[in-house]
C-alpha cells in the first residue's frame, strides 16, 4: 500500500495523493500545488508564507515536533488549532518508512501548522471510528466556526 493523503471538503473526499515517494519535498510541492503557490527553489516550508501581520499570528507546533495524540487529547487539539495528522501502526512498513520525513516535515512547519500522529495500536477503536482502514492515513484537520460541532478533518 501507498501512502495516502485524502483532500475532503465537508466530509467528502474530493481528491487521494498517493505517489509513492515520501520525501518531504514531494509533500512541499503536493501541499504547495494546493495552496495555488508557484514552485519555490529553496526548501522553505509551503505555508511559511502568511499574510498576516506578525503580532497577530499565532504560533502553532512552536517546537517543531510531532505530537503524540490519543482519543482524550485529540479533539481538543485539532478543534482549536490546524493539525496535520498521521495514523499509523507501529508494525507498519510504510509507516516507519514514513517516520523520518513525518518528523522533518514536523521541523519544517514549526511556528505554522501542528504535526501529530496517532498509534492506531494503542488506540484502535478511536481510529476505526476516525475510518482509519490502512496505514499510513494522514489528514489535515482544520477548525471551523463556532456553529460546527467538531473541526474539519
């Protein structure tokens, strides 16, 4: 199995990346692509270009590591702040393959966007219901308004 990015408006899937390279800057230029960026020529992160005031911006995953979560920390986590979120078995090839650029990616987006992961070993009945059916899964959740119960991701 390929690792696998869904893009999902609503719910819905509307898109799957998956190419089988997991270097980090096949993930910069997917996510950048995305973003309606023009490629860069340098390995800065995609999204370290916000255009906000920088009093004003607020400083996600300040450390850049990836964080840990589990069902009692994960909906506090993503509800107030964009995650990027693996789901993963320790078992799995693709995911220790992936561990490395996970944590790199992690760096790369510090101050911008948290990375977490989910062991989905330890916590299999919460993956299953987040429709977690293979791994690596990895999701970007981002809060919404106040008028939706739970964040998009």
């Amino acid at each position: 199995m390929l690792t696998s990015i869904g893009r999902y408006i609503a719910g819905k899937e509307i898109e799957t990346y998956s190419k089988g390279d997991r270097e980090l800057s096949t993930l910069e230029q997917y996510l950048d692509e995305k973003a309606g960026k023009p490629p860069s020529s340098h390995h800065s992160s995609p999204l370290s270009e916000i255009d906000e005031e920088p009093s004003t911006k607020k400083t996600f995953n300040p450390d850049g590591k990836v964080l840990a979560l589990d069902p009692s920390t994960f909906w506090k986590t993503v509800a107030g702040e964009p995650t990027f979120v693996k789901y993963y078995a320790p078992w799995c090839h693709h995911c220790r393959k992936l561990a490395p650029t996970w944590t790199d990616l992690a760096a790369a987006l510090a101050g911008v966007v948290n990375v977490a992961e989910v062991n989905c070993d330890a916590h299999g009945s919460f993956c299953r219901k987040q429709e977690v059916e293979g791994f690596p899964i990895l999701k970007l959740c981002v809060p919404l308004s106040a008028s939706f119960a739970r964040p998009w991701c």
